[in-house]
C-alpha cells in the first residue's frame, strides 16, 4: 500500500516543482535574448535585426522539422491563418517594438515591462475563455501590476547611464508589445491547442520572416552583415536561438500542458537575469524607482499566480 503512496507524492512534487522549473528556465532564456538584442541594436537598425533573428531561427526550425519532428499537418487556410495572428502577435511585433525600445530603455528595464503581460494576458483570458475568468484576488494582482508599470511610465525612467530624456517612449513600445503577447497567448489556447508545438513555432517564425523580408525589400532595411560588427552579428544570433527557437517552444508546452495563464507567467523571472546580466555586462543601472517598479509588477504577478 505504501508504494503508491509515494509514488503519488512523487508525482505532486514534480507537478508543484514543474512549472517553477519551467518559468526559470523560460526567465532565463528571455533575459539573454533581451541583452543580446541590446547588445546588437546598438550596430544594426530594427527591421534588418528582425530579419536576422527571424532567419536564424527559421534555418534552426528547417533543420529540426526536417531531420526530426516531420508533423504531419495538412495546412488549410484557417490553420495558416492562425499561426500567422499568434506569430506576428508574439513573435514579429514584439521583436520590432523590442530592438526600437532599447535605443530608449535598458534590458532589463524593458524585462521589468514585459511582465504586464501576465495581467494583460488574465484579463484577455477573463474576456475569451470560459474557464479562465478573473476572481476579485487576481483584479487586485492586475491593478497592482498595472501600477507598477504606470509609475515607470510616469517616472520617465531609462536604466542606462547616459539618459535619453525619453524614456518613456521605451516604455510605451514595450507595453504595446506586451499586449500583442498576450493576445498570442490567449489566441493560442483557443484556436492551436492541439497543434504540434514544435510545428506551431516554427509557423509563426516562417510567417514572421516572410512578412518582413518584404518589409525590408519596400524600406531598404535588408541586413548587410558585412557592414555590423561581428559582435553584433553574433548577438543577433544568440538572440534568435534563446527567444524564438527555445524561448517560444518552451511557451506553447506551457500553454498545452497547462494554461494560457502559466504561459502568461513565462517571463516572470526575466527580470532577475536581465539585471544581473545588464550590470555585469552591458553597464546598465537600477535606479530605486526601477526596483519599487519592479517590486510593485512582481507583487501583482505574485498575487495573479497565488490566488
């Protein structure tokens, strides 16, 4: 009698520690994608980033649908169609919102922001999903969350040590890309949910890619890699392997196996690693208004994951 007894409790143990694990790791990887397109913004401009990361992670999808996963999938239109909203939603927005921000913003600043995405993502889950609906603890998570992320808009904070002055047009492109996440997240859970992960990412990456690539070829914005650093270049790269190959993998397990509200929470713990990543390396700076910022976000997401 003994033995399922522990084994059960084994099972409660790996399903308490799990989704810890998963955020962590997620945190991680999105904290060195953040400081490497930190890094790689300084040399090369927005569109032909996004080109670049989206096409490394487009070869790096080719190379595992091809050689490992090979889903079988029969494209329809509507299928198309949804991949491409959640990848431009979660994907293509972000990352241009994202390379634009930080010519205002340090990294981790801008990882502070992301995490609205959790209480953007609730309240659109409250509205589009009939099992996910908000209760009056995670109302009080969001407005506390919210808070946070208006006192920094409202501070005019930019966490580099050479100020801009306009810290807050940062600020506001990061908000709008997490929003578009969140609308990724939730669209994901009901439309995709059954779709084969690996698949679904490298979806919206090719769509992402595509959509660019013309954006690039009307604005002149293609990358020319002999003219960036090799710097850069290579922080691109790394920038694209961390967020759109592992980083967004990583999401869609989290959405499938669990909710659109723990896939919400996946960037929870990009703070901590942006800090520590930007200070030591990048030269970036924590004002106190930042951290009671950040305390304030983390509280509320703190309160939306608890209750």
């Amino acid at each position: 009698m003994s033995a399922p007894t522990v084994s059960s409790a084994a099972g409660q143990r790996r399903d308490l520690w799990e989704p810890l694990a998963l955020i962590l790791v997620s945190g991680l990887l999105y904290g060195i994608a953040i400081a490497c397109v930190g890094v790689a913004s300084r040399a090369i401009a927005p569109v032909p980033l996004t080109i670049l990361r989206l096409t490394v992670a487009s070869l790096i999808f080719c190379g595992i649908l091809l050689l490992f996963v090979r889903p079988s999938l029969r494209w329809q239109p509507r299928m198309a169609f949804d991949v491409f909203i959640i990848g431009m939603g979660n994907i293509g927005v972000p990352f241009i919102l994202l390379a634009l921000s930080l010519r205002y913003i340090s990294s981790s600043l801008a990882a502070v922001l992301f995490n609205v995405t959790p209480a953007m993502t609730i309240v659109l889950a409250h509205f589009m999903l009939a099992d996910e609906k908000l209760r009056p603890a995670k109302i009080a998570g969001t407005v506390l969350a919210t808070s946070g992320a208006i006192f920094l808009i409202a501070s005019n904070a930019s966490g580099l040590r050479v100020a801009t002055g306009q810290g807050w047009v940062g600020q506001i492109l990061i908000i709008l890309a997490a929003f578009a996440g969140a609308f990724a997240v939730v669209y994901a859970r009901i439309r995709v949910r059954q779709m084969d992960t690996t698949a679904l990412a490298a979806g919206q990456v090719f769509g992402c890619l595509a959509v660019f690539l013309l954006l690039g070829l009307i604005t002149d914005g293609l990358p020319k890699l002999a003219a960036y650093p090799w710097q850069a270049t290579a922080a691109a790269a790394v920038s694209a392997i961390s967020a759109p190959v592992l980083g967004f993998w990583l999401l869609f397990y989290m959405v499938r196996k669990y909710s659109a509200t723990l896939g919400g929470f996946a960037g929870i713990a990009t703070p901590l690693f942006s800090a520590i990543i930007g200070i030591l390396f990048l030269g970036e700076i924590l004002t106190p208004i930042i951290v009671l910022s950040a305390l304030l976000v983390l509280a509320g997401i703190w309160l939306l994951n608890t209750f």
